[in-house]
C-alpha cells in the first residue's frame, strides 16, 4: 500500500447555515489505493491556514505532509478549506463564528457518512482531527453533533492563560471584517526557530497564509477566556490531545489540566512532541507526533 501513489480528489460541499443561505465548502481527499472499509480523518486546519496546513511539501530532505503519511499508514483523509479560508465561500466576517463555523463542518461529515453524497462511498468510522482554532472548532462539533468515532485536537490549551501578543496588536487585527497575521508575528507566535527550518518558516508565510474571519478570531478570544464556550463537557468519545513541548502560545504545560476539562469523555490521552513549536507539522519533530496520532487512531478505532 505505501508504494502506491496517493489519490487527489477535490470536493465540494454546499452548507446551508442560519442566514439561510448556501455555501460550498471546499475539502480534498487523499487516500492510496482503494478507499473503500478505511477509517477518515477530517482535518480542519487553524487561524490563518488552509488544508494546506496538513499537506506542506518536502523541504531541505524532510518530509512535512501529513496526509501522505497517514495516506501510507492506510488512512483516507479529508483536508478541509473551512469556510473564510483558501477556495472555501467568504460569508460576511462578523457573521461566520465558532458556531456556524462547527454547523458546516457537522454538514461535511455527514454528507461524507451517507452513501450517495458528495461523495459516492460513504465512510463508517470517522476521526475528527483539529489544529489551534481547529481544535476548538472539532470540539465544539463533537459535542454538539457527536459526528466521529474520536477526537484528535493538536495545539490548543484550553487552560485559560496569557498569550505572547500585545493586547494592541490584537485590537489593530480586529480592524476588518477578515483578518491577517502579518508574517512577522506568525513566524513569532507558530514557530521554535531552534527547531524548524527558516525555508519552512518561509514558505509557510508566503505560501499557504491565509485570511480568516473577525467572528472566528472573537469566537478564539471567548473561548480562550472560558473554555465551556467550545462545549468540552459535551464530548463523550475517545480524546488524544497532543501538544508541541515547546510552544509557547499554547504551552504543553497545561496538558494536564486541559485533560481534566473534558469532563464526560470517554477516556483522554495525552501526548507532548519534543521539540516542537505550535505549527506541530511544521517542525523537526512533527513525524514522532504523526506516528503517536496514527498509532491512537488505529488502536481506538480498531483499523
């Protein structure tokens, strides 16, 4: 399986959120060989990225995608565009928040749970994988909907705590209705600069950066303050929550405490990369912390 090429196909789902209207929102799914009988992954990347996020290319000898490797561990995954963000729809900035977000990730799932969807084949185990803001779009999703059979959230201390951002830079971001991160801070707040590779860094800015709504980024900011908002209490599957040791906008010192917050889950488990920043995939370490998320994958979900 691991020697056959990985298949490319992009989709597209149509949403339908509380304003009534319809959006599409744009997903490409990767797998090798057939897809039929392999669990999914639904990835949903962070604040200012892209699917991209979790299909960087190779760089300088070393490989950053993590959707080829999990493609060659067997998985089938879905990396979406959430809306706002890369080919997805650009609804109205203050309207797209954490909730609507969540409402058209829940739609995807479904649509790629019934059979003659978007998606001809539909999949019957699903884990729902998320990123910093992703992260806390997943749980908001998984404790609304329950739409997978696990959660994987990377990146994201709910434990309330002090950001490295000056509160006037933070006012200065919330001036538009979609926000950017200028490249200096990204490359500030996302990487260990000891750990990573300034071409990464590099190309990580000029490449697959991306905009993202003023209702998503207030959304972040409440449930960075109480994170009850993003509806832990409510998740009842199986949890992997996975940290970068050295990231230092969500620290891995809050691992612990960030466990005990879901509440009603089924079990959590926790997992620290060594070496890493907050870009997990974007750094040194990032295949130690692909092989834990496969590993826990496949042993609670029986692939």
């Amino acid at each position: 399986m691991s020697n056959l090429p990985t298949t490319v196909e992009r989709l597209v789902f149509p949403v339908t959120l509380s304003d009534g209207n319809t959006y599409d929102v744009v997903g490409y799914l990767y797998y090798r060989g057939s897809h039929k009988y392999r669990p999914l992954q639904v990835l949903v990347h962070g604040l200012t990225y892209t699917h991209e996020y979790w299909d960087m290319p190779s760089i300088g000898g070393r490989d950053y995608s993590y959707v080829e490797y999990m493609a060659k561990e067997g998985y089938a995954l879905l990396a979406l565009d959430v809306l706002g963000a890369g080919e997805s729809s650009r609804p109205d900035g203050d309207f797209l928040d954490l909730a609507e977000t969540a409402e058209s990730v829940h739609q995807v799932i479904t649509e790629m749970r019934t059979r003659g969807g978007v998606f001809k084949d539909p999949f019957t185990k699903v884990a729902l994988v998320g990123h910093s803001n992703g992260a806390i779009i997943s749980t908001f999703v998984q404790s609304t909907y329950n739409d997978a059979d696990v959660l994987v959230n990377t990146g994201f201390a709910f434990t309330p705590h002090p950001i490295p951002v000056p509160p006037e830079a933070i006012a200065a971001l919330l001036q538009t209705p979609y926000i950017a991160i200028p490249p200096e801070i990204r490359t500030d707040i996302f990487y260990d600069d000891a750990n990573a590779d300034p071409a990464v860094i590099d190309f990580d800015n000029a490449t697959i950066a991306s905009t993202y709504s003023r209702g998503q980024f207030l959304s972040l900011l409440a449930v960075s303050e109480e994170p009850s908002l993003a509806g832990l209490a409510g998740v009842t599957s199986p949890v992997l929550i996975q940290f970068g040791e050295t990231d230092e906008l969500q620290p891995a010192a809050y691992v612990d405490s960030d466990a005990a917050l879901y509440t009603n889950a089924e079990f959590v488990t926790t997992s620290i990369v060594p070496d890493t920043g907050h870009i997990l995939n974007g750094h040194f370490g990032s295949p130690a912390g692909w092989e834990e998320i496969s590993c826990w994958i496949n042993h609670n979900m029986g692939w």
